[in-house]
C-alpha cells in the first residue's frame, strides 16, 4: 500500500466499521435474534480502536511497522493484557482488602507493556521510537476492545437484554478510547522505544515520567468519573499522543541527501563496475 493509502486507511476502516455495526444492529432489532449481540458487542467495542490504529500505523514514516506486528501486539498485547490486570488486581484486592483506584491505574499500564517489551526484544530490527508508538497503540487498542467487550456484555446480562444500555456502554468507551488506553500505552512504549535505542540516564528517566504520567492519568479517570474531568483528561492525552506521532514522524530524506543503504538488498554489480570504470583518469 502507498504512503497515501496508508495515510488514509483510517477512513475505510472507520466508514466499513460503522457500516457493519449499524447493519447488525438493523439485524438484531428487525429479527429479535439473540445471536447476533455477540457480532453486535465486538463491532461495536473494535470500531474506534481499530480506526486509531490505522490513523496512528498511516502517519509518515519510512520504515513502518508491519502489519504483523501490528497484529500480534493487538491480539496478544490485549488478552495478555487483559489477564495480567485482572491478576494483578485481584492480588491487590486479596491482600489488601481494598483495591485504591492507583493500583488499578498502575496495573493495567504495566500489563498493557508487556507485549510491546517483548516485541522490542525479540524484534532484530532496531525498531525507532515512533514504530514503538504505534505498536503501543495497537496492545492499548487490543486492551481497550476486550475490557469494552466484557463491560457492554455485563451491561447486556445486568440490563435483561436491553440493547440501548449495551449501545450506550459501546458508545462511551469506543468514543473515550483512543484519548485513554490507546493514548497511555503508546506513549509509555515509544519512550521506552527511545530509551532503548539510546540507553541513557536522561532517557531512562523520560520514560520513568512517562509512565508515572500516564498511571496519574489513568488514576484520575478512574477516580473523578465526571464528564468535565474525562473531557480534560482525554484532552490532555490526545493532546499528548498526537503531539508526539506529529514530532515522530520520520521524513523522507531531504533532495539531495543519499538515501539510507538498503542493507537486505545486494549491490547492483554493473553500477559497481560503472562506478570503479570512472575512477580511471
């Protein structure tokens, strides 16, 4: 795909997504059919997560990340995710009786770092900070569908089949998303990135905040659950997360700059002999 196609495909994504899940829900309402609350539910939390990722995956950028890996750290980064959390949490819970809305916070950005850390590495790529961006992106968008799709089904079960309470749970934390786990996440795993590319004290410290800003966050939505609070603290975090895709975007090389070697390629053998037939004065 071109640097344009993928530029845009969050488009197709978002327009095909909506698309699918107004046609199920037409489906559900016209026949009355149970089954198809599952196909409902799982459009329904993937839309707006799905649609992040592929603006994230499509900025600028020479070496973007495959689509496999993009793949295996939204699958992966969710349900690993998703289980760590909920043990941590359920430790938490155990010994301490209480479970303080700081933990939650600091459990779940731990646990959504897991894939992304071992996809740097296992990765023999040297991948940049801004690969590392969107592959936390993409294992905070794995998170946010699966914690979305258990909270619309208990809203289902506690609700007795009431499709509005699954709708507006399915609206709600498609629409926050990308502003809450997909922001945090990928933040935390390009500083990280950046802090493995160049190990250092300044670096390592960087990321340390990073996280330390992202636990505060998550615990301060966690806590205030007001919409004037969720308003700025969204704001805040896709503030931050597109301020950061924007400076990490990775420019094509200027006119006139020789073009980065392409290490897997061979060297064109005539261009050689064009090359060292000239040097003969």
């Amino acid at each position: 795909m071109g640097n344009t196609g993928r530029r845009w495909a969050w488009v197709a994504v978002l327009l095909v997504g909506v698309g699918l899940h107004l046609l199920v829900l037409e489906t559900l309402a016209g026949t009355g059919t149970v089954t198809f609350v599952p196909a409902l539910i799982v459009l329904g939390a993937c839309v707006a997560p799905a649609t992040f990722l592929a603006f994230a995956q499509g900025r600028p950028a020479r070496r973007p990340v495959p689509g496999s890996v993009v793949g295996v750290a939204a699958l992966l980064g969710g349900v690993v995710g998703v289980v760590a959390a909920g043990w941590l949490e359920y430790g938490a819970l155990h010994r301490l009786g209480v479970l303080p809305m700081a933990l939650v916070g600091l459990a779940e950005e731990t646990a959504k770092l897991i894939v992304p850390a071992g996809i740097l590495l296992l990765w023999r790529r040297h991948p940049s900070p801004a690969q590392g961006l969107v592959i936390g992106v993409a294992s905070g968008a794995g998170f946010a569908a699966l914690e979305t799709m258990g909270y619309a089904f208990a809203a289902f079960v506690g609700s007795e089949g009431n499709l509005g309470a699954v709708e507006r749970t399915l609206l709600v934390r498609g629409l926050t998303a990308p502003a809450a786990h997909l922001a945090w996440t990928g933040l935390t795993a390009a500083a990280l990135f950046t802090f493995a590319a160049a190990p250092g004290g300044r670096k390592l410290a960087a990321f340390l905040l990073t996280f330390a800003a992202a636990v505060t966050l998550h615990t301060c939505w966690d806590t205030f659950g007001t919409q004037p609070a969720y308003v700025f603290i969204g704001a805040v975090s896709l503030g931050w997360v597109l301020l950061r895709l924007h400076l990490d975007r990775e420019r094509p090389p200027a006119s006139g700059t020789p073009a980065e070697p392409n290490r897997d390629r061979p060297h064109d053998h005539r261009q050689f002999a064009e090359v060292a037939g000239s040097e003969h004065f």
